[in-house]
C-alpha cells in the first residue's frame, strides 16, 4: 500500500491536510464563541455516525484548554456499563477526565481516591459507585446525581465530617437493593423528594464547578463538560442522560457539550413518550444552541479522501493508462455506492477502500491480464466487496455454486437486475428464478441492482464476463 509522491498531502491518520485545516478552522470558530458567549449552557453538536463529532470536539479541547478553561469528558458508551452512569458523570466532572479516560487532576484528588480513604478508616466499602439497575424509572438517575453531588460536594466544601461523608457513600453502595423491596424504593424515592432535587442539586453542582475551576490558572474561564457517544447507548440510558443534562446541568460557569445523532435522539423520544411529543421541539428545549457544519466538512472532506485514495494512491497490479472519460464517470459512481453504503462515516470509507486495494494486491497476477481500464477493475471489485460487507446470505448462496463458470454467470444476471427491475411491476421469469434461488426479499433486490448498475462500463459480452470476474474478486469468491 505504497503511496505515491502525493503522500505529503496527507497527515500522519492519512486524512487529508485540507481537511484538517478546515476542521481546525471550525474548531477555533466554535471556541471562540464558546469563550465568549454568555448565557448558553447546552450545547448540542448533531451529526451522523462516523462525521467527524469527536474530531470536533477533540480540537475544541486544545483551543479551549489552551485559553485556560477546564474540559472534562464523558463517553457514554464507555460508561453505559457502570453501576450508575448518571452518578459517572459527576465524576467525570471532578476528576477531570479526558477524552481517553484519564484523570486530569491531580491522583489524590480523585472522588475515589478521597472517598476510598475516608472510608478505609471507618471500615466501610471503599466504592463510589451509586448501584442503580432500573433505568426505566425516570427518577433513577436523579436520585444517583443527587448521592453524587452530596458526596462530592461535601470533599469540595470540606464540610461534612468523615462519619457523614462514609454515610453518604454508604447509600451510593446500598441503594443496589433497592430494587429488590417495594417498601425500601418507595422510603428512597420519598427521601429524594423531601431533599428538593432542582434546587439542591443545582445549588451543590455550582459548588463543584467553581471548585474545578479554581484549579486552572484561569479562573474566570468556563468548565466545559463534553459528552460524547451516548447515541451508541440503548433508549432508555441515552435519553435518560440527555434530559437529564437539558434540565439539570444549567449553572453559571458551566457549559455542557453534546456530540449526538439527532436523528437517533429523536427516535428515542419517539419510542419512549409514544409519539405524544414532537420529537424535534423535545430536542430543542434540552440545548440552547447548536454547532452546526459537521455533515458538510464530512461531504467535503469524504469526496477529497475518496480521490486521492483512488487516483493517487498506488494499486499494485493496476498499471494500465486511466481513461478520462471513464475514470471520471467510475469515480463518480464508486462515490454513490459508497454514501449509500458508509453515509457520513469517513473512516468506514477508507476502510473499506483499503481493503479494496488490498483484495486486488493479492490477486496480481489475474488482475494484471484483465484489459480494462484501472478505473473501472476498481470499480467492479468495489461491487463486489459491498454486497460482501451488507449482504452475507446472497454471498453465501452464491458459494453453493461450485463451478466459477456457474458463479460467473449468477453474478452477470446480477448485473442485469438494475435495467430491467421496476417497483410495481410484474418480472420475467429470469427474475422470479434468480430472487427465489437467492431469497431476495425487494428491499435487498433494489439493493443489488443499484450496488452491481455497471453494465455501461462493460459494452461487450467478452467486457461483462470479465466485470463479472472481478466482481467474484470482491466479493472473495473466486
């Protein structure tokens, strides 16, 4: 996977430097009204998976830690695991964590580290975890917050003696049972009433975060808190965590960050509340404000990425002479398949062509005898591989066929499916046979007539045959 000269056009994550240029322009735009905004505390950046939400926020934390203001991060995916991922959050505040999971303040600092001690020397269970396992309960993660907050706040004020501090961490680690008793989940809910949630919770947040802010050398600057990859969590945990930070995480000197498919985030709405709330006026009470871009530098950066994957770098086998006509309309159509096939998602792309290019490396010496145009055996081994990654069953009825001869011939009735497929109507009997062998159902039968259209770039019978060669290629079975 050698490349060419063009290799200085491109970082060391083999992103092209124009992209990053632009994403750094965006960033530094974004954090300059992030410094200077007043009044937002939610922050919503939507996207679609794979688009470039981390990146953004990645470059956020720099710009923003550079102008002395404190970043924490939480990942909800990371998290969604953890005894209470609503108490996490607090945590992650606190201690500061970066995008990778690592502390940033000080190791003696850390909820668990002062937690841990206090505890050891009463002789309580050194954990900070808050045991709740219903999240169905939409008061569940109010009552973890609200343990959370008691006890950080009580290291951030040093108020509490150590006898109330072990206290309050013994409740994070008996709540667990609450659960298993009506009486004991109706005494904790009736205690997390009487405590007067909003008001108390608020109250203790400004505390921590004005005591995380002391800790940078610029004071004055906000706490941002950047949460990243809750749309890969389950309905009720992501939504749970994304009310939770619209209603709840609004102070001052905080400013709250979401990187969230909106789309996503909406079916959750839809799901959980029934389709009795508009899911699109729901989101836009949880943010104040957006950070919009991302799916256009995606497009743009995608298309540029695509280009020089497959102009500039090297494919070994593929020696002949491009022609122009053809290399611009097979590009044109290797960029159709794969925003069909990948969307948004940058790094799927370049995945998904290297090992396109890998395939062809490893067949050179069939490669190097087939007279097409470089442009298009890219192409046709691109088809291939694309039914391969969404379409096992059909790649699997396919294999049965022992005979490549056999194969080949399966693959060009394939090929012919686009022109002579029509919604509605009534197929020939070539048709009827081919989606019964394979157990096609219509939405996968459109999906292989727009996957495998090439049959202009293959005018003849001897070119089709040879397309269709090189389709078995990507899609391994030949």
């Amino acid at each position: 996977m050698a490349l060419l000269d063009t290799q200085h056009l491109l970082t060391t994550d083999g992103l092209p430097i124009h992209a990053l240029q632009m994403c750094e322009n965006a960033a530094a735009a974004a954090g300059d009204w992030l410094l200077h905004e007043h009044g937002v505390r939610t922050v919503i950046v939507p996207g679609s998976h794979g688009s470039g939400k981390s990146t953004l926020l990645k470059l956020l934390d720099g710009i923003l830690r550079h102008h002395g203001a404190s970043v924490s991060w939480f990942n909800g995916w990371r998290h969604k695991e953890d005894l209470d991922p609503f108490a996490s959050i607090l945590f992650a505040l606190w201690d500061e964590l970066d995008h990778e999971g690592n502390f940033r303040c000080p190791p003696n600092e850390t909820v668990d580290a002062i937690v841990a001690s206090a505890l050891r020397q009463k002789g309580y269970p050194s954990t900070t975890a808050i045991r709740q396992r219903d999240f169905a309960d939409a008061s569940a993660g109010e009552k973890a917050l609200l343990l959370a907050t008691d006890t950080v706040a009580q290291i951030v004020m040093n108020s509490a003696h150590t006898t109330e501090l072990a206290y309050s961490s013994q409740l994070l680690s008996g709540a667990g049972q609450v659960a298993e008793s009506k009486y004991q989940r109706q005494r904790l809910l009736d205690r997390a009433r009487s405590y007067q949630f909003p008001k108390r919770f608020r109250e203790q947040l400004e505390d921590i975060v004005q005591a995380v802010a002391r800790r940078r050398t610029e004071a004055k600057r906000p706490t941002f808190l950047m949460i990243d990859d809750i749309d890969r969590c389950r309905t009720e945990l992501g939504l749970g965590i994304v009310e939770i930070i619209g209603r709840f995480f609004r102070v001052p000197g905080l400013i709250t960050i979401v990187g969230l498919d909106e789309t996503i985030a909406r079916s959750w709405v839809d799901q959980v509340y029934k389709s009795n709330v508009e899911p699109k006026t729901y989101m836009d009470k949880l943010f104040d404000r957006r950070i919009l871009g991302v799916e256009d530098r995606a497009r743009t950066v995608w298309a540029e990425l695509l280009a020089h994957e497959w102009r500039a770098t090297s494919w070994v086998g593929l020696n002949g002479k491009a022609h122009a006509n053809l290399a611009d309309k097979a590009i044109i159509s290797a960029t159709r398949l794969l925003r069909i096939h990948g969307g948004s998602d940058i790094r799927l792309v370049r995945r998904v062509l290297a090992d396109v290019r890998e395939t062809i490396r490893e067949t050179e010496e069939y490669v190097t005898t087939v007279t097409l145009t470089p442009d298009i055996v890219r192409l046709a081994v691109l088809c291939g591989y694309l039914v391969h990654e969404a379409m096992p069953g059909v790649i699997e009825r396919i294999a049965d066929l022992r005979l490549l001869d056999a194969r080949v011939d399966m693959v060009e009735q394939l090929m012919a499916i686009g022109p002579a497929w029509l919604e509605g109507t009534t197929p020939d009997e070539d048709l009827v046979w081919l989606r019964d062998f394979l157990h096609l159902r219509p939405d996968q039968e459109r999906y292989l007539a727009t996957i495998l259209d090439i049959r202009h770039f293959l005018p003849t019978p001897v070119l089709t045959k040879v397309g269709a060669n090189l389709v078995l290629l990507g899609m391994g079975l030949r």
